[in-house]
C-alpha cells in the first residue's frame, strides 16, 4: 500500500520531525562564526557512503481480522482488533551511499539507504490463547537531497540537509509465534512518498576527503502485510482470511561517513 504526498504531508509527525530538524540546521548555521582561516568548499563531484544505527518508530499498528473480531476479548474497532502490550520501536544497523555535486557550500545529491529490519508487535487474545502479532519490515529508501554546509574553523563545517523521494518497505507478519504457532502474514512490498531532514558536523581530512558525523530522521510511509486467503500456515494453524498487518514507520539514525569529491 502506497501514501500520497498529501497523506505525507499532511500528519502532524511529519511537520513536527522536519521542524525540530530545520531549526537545528538553521541555529548551528546561524550560530557558527565563519573563522577567518576556515577553508572555502571547492566545486566539483562527489561521491559518500556511511554506515550506522537506527531506531525505528512505529504508530498505529493494527491487525485486521473481520473473522476473529467476533472472537476477541481485546477492543475492536470495525473489522480491527486493538492489539495490548504493543512494542512500537526497533534497533537496526543502516548504511547510506550517494554521489552529487558541490556548488561551493551548497550541494545536491542522489542517495540510497539500507534503513534496518524492523519489528513491531502486539497481543490479541483469544479463548485458545494470547497470540502474538508480529509486523516485520525491512526498509529502503532512494532520496534526492540538498544541503548547506558552512565552515566553522579550520577544517571543521556544519552541514544541514533535506530531501524527498521513495520508501520502499518490504513487509511481512508472523503470528502466533508465543505460543509455538506457525501461521503467517504473506509478504508485500510497499512503494510510498519519504521525507528527510538531518544535520550534522564534518572534518577535511584532505583538500578531496572529508569525514561526517550527522544525525537524520526519514519518514517511510505505511507498512503493509499482504491480506490472507486463510492458508498461511504450515502447521495448519487456525489463521482466518482477511487478516492483515499494518503500521505507519519513521527511523532516526546515527552515521559516520566519509565523502570524497572528485
């Protein structure tokens, strides 16, 4: 299930995220003397690959189940179980590569980035028991992003960015698995709207090599399993047709990285 820019846009987390993120960019910009021996940035291309850590943000994870809500002892909302004792957050490992071009201190770059594996989960009970779902999601994303940097002393610069481009969420489920059942949620592939923002330090380690220490926050959209047709399970567990997974996801990361321009 894809979103569309003005589902993006229009939620308050977005906004919010982006906000706190600009104002960062714009007071270490604003507040940074450009010192009388800092370094000009020179034109020219560039490429940049980083590694580091993400933590993932869930919100609004739901199980649909129009079979089983008739069954629950949880809340319903229409043809959804409201799950208990969700766990919305996740740590992954992420890496980010992209190449661009340098005009001066602004600059403008295509970016590709592993964003982690993803778990999300919740109780829905049942008279049998208390089945753990799991909302599984590998996460990419492929931006466009412009930035400013500003040199601060020497060989030291601050670095604030933006950018806007595609999710893609590869989803799956598990459920049951608590209590050694083995049904599953088949997998989809969501393709949504992202928006970027983040800001970070950097050092010239040579006149060509620099090394960036940065912090950035993308929101991805909705992740998705696929709907069941009630045979997704390989013990012949109780699963119903109709019953899907689904959230909205946003990763904060911490990276290192290092750019070399050409």
């Amino acid at each position: 299930m894809g979103e569309t820019m003005a589902n993006i846009l229009g939620r308050p987390v977005t906004w919010a995220m982006a906000a706190v993120f600009a104002g960062a960019q714009m007071a270490a910009l604003s507040l940074a003397p450009p010192a009388a021996h800092a370094d000009a940035f020179a034109k020219g291309a560039f490429v940049e690959g980083g590694v580091g850590g993400g933590f993932s943000s869930f919100d609004d994870l739901e199980f649909q189940n129009p079979v089983g809500e008739a069954f629950t002892t949880n809340a319903t909302n229409g043809s959804k179980i409201v799950l208990t004792d969700k766990e919305e957050s996740d740590e992954s490992i992420s890496a980010k590569f992209g190449a661009g071009y340098r005009f001066g201190n602004a600059l403008l770059r295509a970016s590709y980035s592993y964003l982690g594996d993803q778990t999300a989960s919740g109780f829905a009970n049942f008279a049998s028991g208390n089945f753990r779902q799991d909302l599984e999601v590998q996460a990419h994303s492929a931006l466009i992003e412009a930035a400013y940097s500003q040199p601060v002393s020497g060989k030291i610069f601050v670095e604030g960015s933006v950018g806007v481009g595609f999710a893609f969420l590869d989803a799956e489920g598990k459920q049951g698995e608590n209590l050694n059942d083995d049904n599953f949620f088949p997998d989809e592939t969501n393709v949504n709207f992202a928006v970027n923002a983040g800001a970070g330090v950097g050092y010239r380690l040579t006149d060509k090599a620099s090394l960036l220490l940065f912090g950035d926050y993308t929101y991805l959209g909705e992740a998705s399993t696929d709907i069941t047709d009630g045979t997704e399970s390989t013990t012949g567990g109780g699963i119903n047709a109709g019953e899907q997974l689904s959230a909205d996801i946003a990763v904060w990361r911490v990276m290192l990285s290092l750019r070399y321009q050409f």
